[in-house]
C-alpha cells in the first residue's frame, strides 16, 4: 500500500510540474530586448537577426522588440536590468564584452554581478572582429606597416573599459601612435566616425564587419589588417573561421616584427579576448526569474540555433561561430568570469597610468 501511495505521490508530482512548466505561455505579449548599444553595431545587428527566430519559436509567438539603451559603454542599461525584480519572461538583456570587463575589472559604476545571472544564462554566442585602416594614412598592405607608425591615427571608441579594451591593447603592443577619442555610444559610431574622416583606424565585430567588407573595403575606402583571433582551450590563438584569409593578431604581429609577442601585455590580450570574444555576447533573464521560464527561453534558443534556418543564414548575419544554450551557457558563463589576475593587475595599473580610469 505504502509503495502505492509512493507511486502515486511521484506521479502527481510529475504531472502538475508539467502542467505548471505547459503554463508558460507569452501569447498576446511584447518581449523587450534591452541592447546597451546605440543602432547599427554588432550588438544591435546580433540581436535583430535572433529578434524574429525568437518571436517565431517562444511558446505564444509573442512579439519581439529590440530596445537600443546606450549609455556608460553599456554599465547604465546594465545596471538598470540587475535592479529589476525577477520577471515574467517579458524582459530580457543581451550583453557584450563591454559589459563584461567593466565587471572583470571592479569598476566602481559597476553594480551588475554575473554570478547572479549564472541560473538565467539563456544564450551564448561567440564572434570575432577585424580592424582595418583608412587609405588615407598610406597604408596598402603590412609593408607599410613601418609607415603606419609615425602616422597619428585616431580611433573611435566606447570607452577604456569597454570592448574597445581588445584594440587599445593590440594597438599598444604594436607600438601604434592611436589617439582614442572616447565617446562613442556603440560600434557603430564608431564606423560613421572613419566614414565621415573623423577617424582613419576601426574595427568593427564580425557580424558588423561583414557589412563593412561588402561596402568600405570593396570600394577601397578601408584596408583590413587583422581579425582578433580565436582562443583554444589550451591558450593558443588560432585563425577566426568567418575570415579565414586574413591573419589574426598574432601572425600579423609576427610579421611585422619578426618574433612572438609576449609578456603580461599579450597576456591581458588573450585573457581579455576569451572573455570578450569567445563568449562575448549572451542573453539574460532577470536574476531569480523562475526555471520554467528560464527554461522555456534555453529551449526555444536551441531549437534556434539546431534549425535549418539559422544554419543556412548564420554565416552572413553572425559569423561561424558555435552557438550554445541550455545548462551548457552556465558552464562557458563561469569560465568566462574568470580572468587570470595578473593579466587583470597589469590592465588595471595600464588603464589607471594611461587613461585616468580609477579603481
């Protein structure tokens, strides 16, 4: 008798529990999308190609809109999503590496913690990033990289903590003379700065930067240099698999000086580019948003990314990049939130010594 009453017992817990998880349901709602970004980046062109899938496979088709809140290299919008009270569904954030290394690096503004987020991880989606260079500057190929040195090139970013953390430390081991006017409230103002001639050096993420090799580079008005490169689990840089004919960093460092680039410098690089490419942008639910929920998003993100549709249209709006959701976007969360700290002490004493940002 007991044994039956067990029986039972564990099968109305079953069947109430998906009864309860079937009761997630968004039909007749407006999901928002906050991206701490202005319009036109790779952010905000990241979450327009996701936007519609989402809308489409979320249970109840609820229509997705994208919210641009810049602001503070993306802290504000951030900051403003972790005071929000566990949600309903209805309201989500995608983030960046300009969001993260504020975080890595304890900037006083910061008021977001990831490890709250780590049960609410719903998305991960890795990218790259090219830089490239105005003509104007006389630059036509890595022979004139000895040129591009005594030239004053000036560069459009976020700010010292932003993304724009990965060119400001490339750009210092090769020794280039870049002024970074800060300000930019995404990539993308960042591109209509070099288009209009206010800057003569940019980069611009792999979705972005897809867009700009059709148009600048094709036209002649942008020389690529290098993507940023994708670290391996076992450290090493390797080619980024959307450009695979252009050297990363490392190479091209080595062939312009002939040698490997090391010390704690090329090591804040690599530690910072796994955090900030490998994994650089995810989406978020509200901390303590409930697990059915949670899990209604994760699911319907990998029925996205296993769908014939995303594989057929990922390559042109968001790189070859391996998507991951469900519980495995926990586990690429917790390493990403772990940066070496020497790399993160000699980040932190460069960016206080060289660009006034205070700790």
């Amino acid at each position: 008798m007991i044994r039956k009453l067990g029986i039972f017992f564990l099968a109305f817990i079953y069947l109430t529990t998906n009864l309860f998880a079937a009761e997630v349901n968004f039909q007749g709602k407006t999901v928002r999308w906050l991206i701490p970004f202005a319009v036109g980046g790779g952010s905000d062109k990241w979450a327009r190609y996701y936007g519609p899938l989402l809308s489409k496979n979320l249970p109840g088709k609820p229509n997705v809109i994208i919210e641009n809140c810049p602001g503070g290299g993306s802290i504000t919008c951030a900051n403003q999503f972790a005071a929000m009270p566990a949600g309903d569904g209805l309201t989500i954030l995608g983030d960046s590496g300009s969001t993260k290394f504020p975080f890595l690096l304890e900037d006083p503004r910061v008021k977001y913690n990831y490890n709250d987020w780590l049960k609410t991880v719903v998305l991960v989606s890795p990218t790259g990033g090219v830089t490239y260079v105005s003509p104007s500057t006389g630059y036509k190929s890595t022979s004139d990289f000895q040129k591009l040195k005594t030239v004053e090139l000036k560069f459009g970013s976020q700010g010292a903590t932003s993304l724009d953390l990965i060119p400001m430390i490339a750009y210092e081991i090769l020794g280039l003379k870049v002024k970074h006017v800060f300000g930019m409230t995404g990539r993308g103002d960042g591109r209509l700065a070099f288009e209009r001639g206010d800057a003569n050096l940019d980069y611009q993420t792999s979705s972005a930067y897809l867009k700009v090799e059709e148009t600048l580079v094709k036209e002649g008005k942008a020389i690529p240099m290098f993507s940023w490169g994708i670290v391996n689990p076992d450290g090493s840089i390797s080619r980024d698999p959307t450009f695979p004919n252009l050297p990363h960093f490392v190479e091209y460092y080595e062939k312009v000086y002939g040698k490997k680039p090391s010390g704690p410098i090329f090591d804040a690089y690599k530690a910072f580019l796994g955090s900030g490419f490998s994994a650089q942008k995810m989406v978020f639910l509200p901390k303590g948003t409930s697990s059915d929920i949670v899990k209604a998003y994760r699911d319907t993100f990998s029925i996205i990314i296993n769908s014939p549709e995303h594989k057929t249209s990922d390559n042109e709006e968001i790189g070859k990049y391996l998507q991951v959701s469900g519980i495995n976007s926990e586990a690429v969360l917790k390493n990403t939130i772990n940066v070496n700290a020497p790399a993160k002490e000699w980040l932190r004493k460069y960016l206080s010594d060289n660009h006034q940002v205070k700790f």
